[in-house]
C-alpha cells in the first residue's frame, strides 16, 4: 500500500488526504522526504556548472519540497490533536531535523557557492525579490557559522552545544519549581474566591493528591487568587513564592545557568564578529540596533510609569480605607486593582457573552475581510484532520486564493494557545502554490458556542496572521507569507484586532444569538473603556522586563545577572509595588531557547506598527478606506519578507511611527 503522504495529492485543492494518512506513515514518510532532501542538497554542492541563481539557490528552494509537505501536516497535528504515538514521533524526530538543518548550513562546498553568488551579485541581473532571496540565503549561513575556518568553527559548535544543554536545564528546573510548591487552603483560606477559583484550587488538590483545595503556582490560578484573595499575609506568600521560581537554591536553581548563557551568547557573537549578542540578534530586525529599541522603550516607559504612580496612590488609598497601614506592596495591587475595576468599570462577562457567538465573530472576521480585501468565503465539506475542524475556500473576484481551516474547540489533545500555520504556503516557483491556512484556538465547546470578548480578539489576531499569508504574493517560499523579521510578524495579527472593537462591526454582527438584537450601547461602551484598564501596571511590568532583557545582551556579559537586573531597574526608578513580569530565574523566553532573547521588546515594537498602521484608517475617517486598505495589502501583506520591514513600512506609510497611537491604544496619552 502506498504512503499517502507521499503520493501525489489529487483531491479538490491539492488538500492532504486527511482520512487517509494514519500515524504510522508518517515516520517512513519523513524518512524518505529527509533522504530525498539531503540527496537534492548533495546534487547542488557537488554540481560541476558555476553557480547561477537559478541551479544553486531556486535548486535549495525546491530540494525540501516533499519535506515541507510531510513537516506542514505533522507538526499541525502534532499540536492540534496530539496522540502519544504523534508526541514520541515529535521527539523522535527534533535532533533529526536539527541535524539535517546544521548539514545544510555546514555543507562547505554549498557555502561556497552561495558565497560565490553573494560576491558576484551585481552582475547577476537579479530581481529585486532574488536579491533579497540571495541576501537572505547567504546571512543564514553566515549567521550559523559556515564562514569560520579550525579552531573558531570548532568553538562554535561547542558553545551552540553547550547553549542547547543549558536552555534545556532552564526550562526543567523552572517546571520542577513549579511542579513541586504547592500550599494547602483550609476552609477559611478560600474567604472572597469566585467559584472558578475554588475549583480549580480543588482539581489542582485532587491532582496533587492532597485531602483539599491546594495553591499552586500556575498562571491560571495564582493570577486570580492574588486578584480576590481578602487575606493580605496568603497574599505574601504565594506571590513571594512566585516570583522565587527559578531562585530556590539547590538543583533547579537556574541563576548560574543564566549567567553562563549569557556569557556563551556574547562568545557566540563575537566569534561570528559582532560586537554583543544584541548587535547580532538584532541586525535582521527591523528596530536593528539596541539604540532603537531602548529608544522606543524609554519613550513609552515615562508615561507608563506616570501613570502606574497614580494608580499606586489610588490603590494605596484604598488599602489604608482598609485599615491598613504601610506602603502598597507587589502582592496588593492585583487585589486592590480588581476592587478598583469592580467599582469603576464592573460588566458582566456573562451579559456579554451572548451577544458574541462564535458563529457571529466568524461572520464578523470575514466579513472585514472582505470589505477590506475583496475576499469571499464559501464553507467546504469536510472531513479535515478532526471532526471539529471547518474549512472555506477563500477567492477574490472568483479566482481561488486559499483553503482556510478553523480548528476552534478546546479538546485534551490540543496543546493550550491559539496559533497560525500553514500546511501549505504561497509561492510561484515551480507552479503557482496556493496557500492552506489554519488558525487553531482553544474555546469552550456549546451549542452555541459563545466567546469572551478576549476569545474574539483571539479569533481576530489569529486571521490577521492568515490574512498574511493567504494574500501572500511572492515567487520564493523562503519569504512567504509570515517569513518576516520576528518584530514584525505581530502587526498583521494585532493589527486585525482593531476591527473587532470597530463600533459599527459591533453594531452589526455582536448580536443576541437567540434574539438577534444588537449589543446594548451602554454594555458596548463598558466594554470598550476597560481596554485600557491598568494599562500603568501592565506596560510598566512589561518594559522592566524588556529592558532587562536588552541590557543583559547589550555590552559584556554580566557575571551576576541578579546584581545587573537590580541595576538597571534601580536606573529606571521601576515603583516599590510593581516589579518585573518576568524576572532573570524564570524568564523562560530568554533562556529556555533563543527565540526572544534580546527580543522580548517585539511585543510592543509591533504595537507601535499596529497602533499606527490602524491610525492610518482612522485618519481617513473610514476604519474600511478602500485606498488604505489596497495600500496595506500592496506594501505588506502580500510581500511578506521579500523586502526588508522597514521599507515595506515606509511604502506604506510614509514615515516611521512615533509612539502617540500606542498610548493612545493604552490610554496613557494623557499621563504623556
Ligand atoms: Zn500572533
């Protein structure tokens, strides 16, 4: 019998046999797509022709394509609708893969060819979009090493070994942290706790085996109890045990393996010559030089802080109202805040929720599509990869331009988020290549299903991620779609959430499901005015921990990340009541792998972008100006990486953007 995964797909759309593949294909198939792959790979390196663009890097392009294909329905599996055998199989394969990618960028002889076109580029009549191809080709080679010769090369692939072991450690120490502590709640511990909480302090004491409700250090639960807990001393302690993961002392302590990493990533840098780890990992940004992102969070920080500091002498108030004396400390502002939001901003998420069927948001989200872009969906029959899976073909003008698949329902076999991929992505290249999107996301199941307002800003984040790639429009995968700088990928996405909180979209798809009457203006109003609700506190934790971050990377290697982290929030003045969101010990984006480390400033660099880009329709006075519209799709949406960030944001906008639409969007213009 035939691997379905590797037999030509026919079907309507060219969409993966779903019903088909069973998991015991997928291990031969990736078998046979990894030696097709590294045999394509050893054809160019070995070619005896000159390189030319087209045998050397358009070749590199199409030597993974059945890998790709097998990788693009397995991993989305994987985390959609994971079984043990798909979870042994992920692990199973995470050092082949590695492995396969590190002989690509090590193969010598491909180097060199990709080297030789580099150097010879002028002359070689490319398009714009092949130069940048080219560009890009050559700086991941140079990136990973392929250019240092003995003893340098040999260093190097000790370091990234070394790195891999010590991200690893971080984050098990810090599961182990959190794993371990837990404190049971008698009776009168739970005195102010909604149910929700009760309960899932019930369920994390049944787990843990204890006699009754227990305090655990997960997010999801010690979020809210320091949000309603009346007793101040619990307060204490379970916050101070939170923010201790990772600085326990003993074996998960992971102080040291801070400091080593840190000091490997400056040896890794300059090796490849760049003077810090920032200057490397920020040159293929768009911000591209610490300068530029702690400008940007500096601008933001003053108001932010200003802000924060009234809120703290509100919330101070409040608590000394209560008989107690003393200064705010971080375990009272969550408490005192929510009392505030009760008192100044309360909605009943439970009125809300009617108004917001999943049905109506879909609707909703299509519907901006297509006053925006032209786009029309029409639903597909399934089966897809689960039975709750739905899927549309999206065209334009009756050209088809995507499938796009919905996988919304919580389910145990999901890993938890809401996330975008493409099975398959836009390119040219070999034959026109129409895209598969799916946008995966965790609601609650019901008939209707109903969504929290923060479900549908999911819902809308998500497709703004699809809408980048479904109206990709380039010629080469490597820069297709969401293959853009990692601080810009978030601006589609944020930026679609805009629409949602759009008064007429609210107007005329937020309604009743049963009655079909629209959203009651005072509930909208609220809903709309507690966006911006401690926004001082949430920017303020977040820029502390951005700019901890830069300042580890920036410069020499600190060898006491803890004294260095109590520096530079002693230099910004961070208030007594708030500290870092994420501090060095358990700051898992930083240390448990390198995806944002000197980057945890992404979040509010595309902010700007999104604050500002969104600020270009309202300028119009039309959030759907068809000008605008065309322009953001010309610019951006459909060029993915196949020019660099900023000029696709120049052409779009005209300049850079200051940081006004941003506190505006966070409600801090005014503290400015
Ligand atoms: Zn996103």
């Amino acid at each position: 019998m035939t691997n379905p995964l590797l037999a030509g797909w026919t079907g309507p759309f060219e969409l993966p046999p779903f019903a088909e593949i069973r998991d015991e294909d997928f291990a031969p198939a990736f078998e046979a797509a990894l030696t097709e792959a590294r045999a394509n790979i050893a054809t160019i390196a070995e070619n005896p022709e000159a390189p030319s663009f087209a045998n050397t890097i358009e070749a590199m392009e199409l030597a993974e394509g059945l890998l790709d294909r097998v990788a693009g329905v397995f991993y989305n599996l994987a985390g959609a609708d994971s079984t043990p055998a798909r979870e042994a199989l992920m692990r199973d394969l995470a050092p082949k893969m590695a492995g396969f990618a590190s002989e690509v960028t090590m193969n010598r002889p491909l180097f060199a060819r990709v080297a030789a076109l580099w150097e010879g580029r002028e002359g070689l009549a490319l398009t714009a979009e092949q130069a940048r191809v080219l560009e890009l080709y050559y700086k991941m080679f140079i990136r990973s090493g392929a250019a240092l010769e003995g003893e340098a090369a040999a260093r190097m692939s000790a370091v990234k070994e070394r790195l891999a072991v010590l991200s690893t450690a971080f984050s098990q120490n810090l599961l182990a942290d959190e794993r371990d502590w837990f404190r049971p709640l008698a009776e009168e511990d739970l005195e102010g706790l909604p149910e929700f909480v009760v309960e899932a302090a019930r369920e994390a004491g049944r787990e843990r085996g204890a006699e009754g409700p227990v305090l655990t250090l997960n997010r999801s639960l010690i979020v809210p109890f320091l949000q309603f807990s009346p007793r101040r001393e619990l307060r204490e302690i379970a916050y101070e045990a939170w923010t201790a993961r990772g600085a326990n002392g003993g074996p998960t302590d992971n102080r040291a393996n801070a400091a080593e990493i840190l000091a490997l990533r400056e040896e890794r840098a300059r090796l490849l010559g760049y003077p810090s780890f920032a200057a490397y990992k920020l040159e293929p940004e768009m911000a591209k030089t610490p300068e530029h992102v702690r400008d940007l969070l500096m601008r933001v920080w003053a108001p932010a802080k200003a802000r924060a500091e009234a809120d703290g002498e509100i919330l101070a108030r409040m608590m000394h109202a209560d008989g107690l004396n003393g200064a705010l400390e971080p375990w009272d502002w969550r408490y005192y805040s929510e009392k505030r939001r009760v008192a100044e901003h309360d909605f009943d998420e439970a009125a809300l929720k009617p108004y917001l069927s999943l049905e109506a948001m879909i609707g909703a989200v299509f519907d901006c599509a297509h006053r925006l872009f032209g786009l029309e969906f029409r639903e597909l029959d399934g089966p897809f990869y689960h039975p709750d899976v739905r899927g549309w073909e999206v065209t334009r003008n009756g050209h088809h331009v995507a499938v796009f698949l919905g996988d919304y329902f919580a389910r145990g076999s999901k890993r938890s988020g809401a996330w975008c991929s493409a099975l398959r992505s836009q390119k040219k290249l070999g034959g026109e290549t129409h895209p598969i999107v799916v946008n995966v996301c965790n609601f609650t199941k019901g008939s209707p299903a109903l969504l929290s307002h923060d479900d549908a800003r999911t819902l809308f984040h998500e497709f703004g991620h699809a809408l980048h790639q479904m109206l990709s429009d380039v010629t080469y995968q490597f820069v297709s779609g969401t293959s853009v700088a990692r601080d810009f990928v978030e601006l589609p996405s944020q930026l679609n959430e805009h629409w949602l909180d759009v008064p007429e979209v609210l107007e005329k798809h937020a309604r009743h499901w049963q009655t079909g009457e629209p959203m009651p203006k005072a509930l909208r109003d609220k809903l709309l005015a507690a966006g911006t609700y401690d926004q001082g506190f949430s920017t303020v934790e977040y820029i502390a921990s951005a700019l901890v971050d830069l300042e580890f990377h920036d410069g020499a290697a600190p060898a006491d990340p803890m004294a260095k982290q109590a520096e530079v929030l002693a230099a910004i003045g961070l208030p007594h009541a708030i500290r870092m969101r994420h501090a060095t010990p358990h700051f898992s984006h930083v240390f448990s792998g390198d995806g944002y480390s000197s980057g945890y400033y992404s979040y509010m660099w595309s902010e700007v972008m999104d604050a500002d880009a969104f600020a270009a329709f309202e300028e119009t006075g039309n959030p759907f100006d068809p000008a605008t519209a065309k322009r953001l799709e010309a610019c951006i949406l459909s060029k993915g990486g196949s020019r660099p960030a900023d000029e696709e944001w120049l052409d779009f906008r005209g300049k850079m953007p200051g940081v006004e639409a941003l506190l505006k969007g966070r409600g801090l213009l005014d503290a400015a």
